[in-house]
C-alpha cells in the first residue's frame, strides 16, 4: 500500500537548521511531485511548494524562497525539507503531499506530520 | 494569489441532517471541462485526508454521503447524512496555478 512515512518531531532553537524527511513506498516515487505543506499550531493549511521528483527541480511559494529548500534522496524514495535559520514563526506541522493528476494536480496522499517546536 | 474564502468557519449539524460547506475562490478556478477545486477533510492530530477531487468526483473510498458541487468561482461540499465520524475541519484547495491554496477552513461539529 502506499505510504509516505516522515521523521520524528523535532525540537531546535532559532538560528539552527533542521531536515525532515519524507519516506514514500508503495509506488514509483519519480513518477508523481511531492509537495509541502505547513500548519502553524491551530491555523490552517498553507502550500509551500513542491518538488519534481523526476528532475530534482524545486518550487517555492513566495514566503518560502530563501531559508527553505527541498531536496530528493531518490535511491532511497525518500524527499527532504530543510529550513535554515530558524525562526520562532517557523514553529508548526509541517507534511509531505503527493501529487497526482494529469494537468489538474490533488494531493491524494498525506504523511502523518512532524511537528517542528522552536524556542531558546 | 487565488484567495478561497470558505463559509461559514464553523457550523454545527444535527445527526442525520445536511452541512453545507461554500467555498468561494477569487476568480475562476474552472475551464469547460475541469474544475481545479478539490477538498479534503482533516480529524485532530491527523493529516489532511482527500474527499473530492475536481469538484465533484468522489475519491475512492469516500462514503456517498459526500458530494461536492460548483464550477467557476463558486463550489459547495456537502455531506448528507452527517454522522459523528465527520466531526473535522474541512479544506477546500485550487490547483489552478502556483501557489495552490487553500481556503481557510471550516470547522463541522455534530449535535
């Protein structure tokens, strides 16, 4: 069955860096887009951007150009979020999303979330 | 940015009756043969989880007591009979071009 399976919740102080990873199995991993997706402690969901699994070329939405990149470990099917220079705004849940569709794109499987706390 | 603006933010829906979900997108999210509306549903301490996918195709596994409807600005989810398992915030979200975006959320309680 398909699964995207992330890494475990993570505690980090402003100004450090975390990576967290995203594992996909059941299916062909480069051939659907994965996606990020934050959610702040009791808001809602906001896009990231996304990450063509099958070039490795990545799209940000405007507020996450800059401290954020993803990246692909697609021997082990495995996609990668990093934020650098933390902030106590950066605070949230943050999931991995595949894309499907042709043209007209969903998300149709969801990781289950890691939840990132910021504070010194 | 496509704005979605979802209504109301929370509603509260006796058992056995309708809730009613709108979802208003900022311009047109549709062409003559697709709608890029889609909406999901997403229970406490869980992730999203896909209910329709271009407006009114039910994704499989989903009960028949969700339907979705709408096209160009103006989309609707509806679920009929609600049960105490549809208890979440529902999300609707457009693909029509980078960003996607999500509206804001409405939160369904069941009396």
């Amino acid at each position: 069955q398909i699964q995207l399976v992330q890494s475990g919740p993570e505690l980090k102080k402003p100004g450090e860096t975390v990576k967290i990873s995203c594992k996909a199995s059941g299916y062909t991993f480069t051939n659907y887009g994965m996606n990020w997706v934050k959610q702040a402690p009791g808001k809602g969901l906001k896009w990231m951007g996304w990450i063509n699994t099958y070039t490795g070329e990545p799209t940000y939405a405007d507020d996450f150009k800059g401290r954020f990149a993803f990246s692909l470990e697609t021997s082990a099917s495995t996609a990668y979020l990093q934020i650098n220079n933390l902030k106590n705004e950066d605070m949230a849940t943050y999931f991995c999303a595949r894309r499907n569709g042709n043209y007209v794109y969903y998300f149709d499987y969801w990781g289950q979330g890691t939840t990132l706390t910021v504070s010194s | 940015d496509i704005v979605l603006t979802q209504s109301p933010a929370s509603l509260a829906v006796s058992l056995g009756q309708r809730a009613t979900i709108s979802c208003r997108a900022s311009q047109s999210v549709s062409t003559s043969s697709y709608s890029y509306m889609h909406w999901y549903q997403q229970k406490p301490g869980q992730p999203p989880k896909l209910l329709i996918k271009y407006a009114s195709n039910l994704e499989s596994g989903v009960p028949a007591r969700f339907s979705g409807s709408g096209s160009g600005t103006d989309f609707t989810l509806n679920i009929h009979p609600v049960e105490e398992e549809d208890t979440a915030t529902y999300y609707c979200q457009h693909s029509w071009e980078i960003p996607w975006t999500f509206g804001g959320g409405t939160k369904l309680e069941i009396k």
